[in-house]
C-alpha cells in the first residue's frame, strides 16, 4: 500500500471516528454525510451500502464494530437477508425503539427509511 492510500485510509477512520463520536441527531446526520462523500458512497444503495462502507473503513475500531454486526446478521432468523428484500418499511421516530426496529428490519433484508422530526 502506497502512502497516499495510507492516507486514504487514516482519513476515512476519522471520519468514521467522527461520525461514531456525533452526539446529537444533527450532528450525526452531517458527519454521515460527509462520510459518504468522503468515501464516495451512496447511501440510497441500501444494498451494497454495508459492504462498501466495511470495505473503505478498516481500523481497528471499526473492525471490531463490523464483527459484532455481522455475528448479530448472521443468526439464522434473518435469513441472510433474504427474508424481507422486497418490503419498503417507514419508521416514524428516530428514538431507541425506531432504530432498533429499523436495524431489524434492515437485518432481513427490508429497505428502511427512518423519519424524524427532532434535530436535538
């Protein structure tokens, strides 16, 4: 690996970093875009979004979190994504309970859309 994608590569952890490190929605919501940006990714592609996004981040840290996603998407009840592909499902509330039906829901294969109106 040259040093300019070494470079790459430290920067796109960062970014990462920082957009693991945002502590408000709006905060969040523009770290997640200048990820996406940054890495080239579009985040309408919910298919290959994951894939893409665990191939451009690979620090330690976010090697870790890849892990545990993937252990989790790996138990047989989601069908290795295959159970949901062909449903579109509208989450109305970004709080705890929002997110975790919208992962879920994301885990079998469902593409979700997370609305919130709160940007604190």
């Amino acid at each position: 690996m040259g040093e300019n994608e070494d470079e790459k590569q430290a920067q796109a952890g960062q970014v990462f970093e920082n957009f693991v490190q945002a502590s408000t929605c709006k905060g969040t919501l523009q770290a997640f875009n200048i990820l996406t940006r940054h890495l080239d990714l579009d985040p309408l592609d919910h298919r290959n979004f994951y894939s893409k996004l665990k191939s451009k981040v690979t620090t330690w840290k976010a090697k870790a979190l890849w892990y545990k996603l993937d252990k989790r998407g790996s138990h047989k009840e989601y069908k290795r994504g295959k159970s949901c592909t062909n449903t579109k499902c509208l989450i109305v509330g970004g709080g705890p309970c929002g997110l975790r039906t919208a992962i879920e829901l994301a885990y079998l294969g469902a593409k979700v859309v997370v609305v919130e109106k709160r940007d604190t």
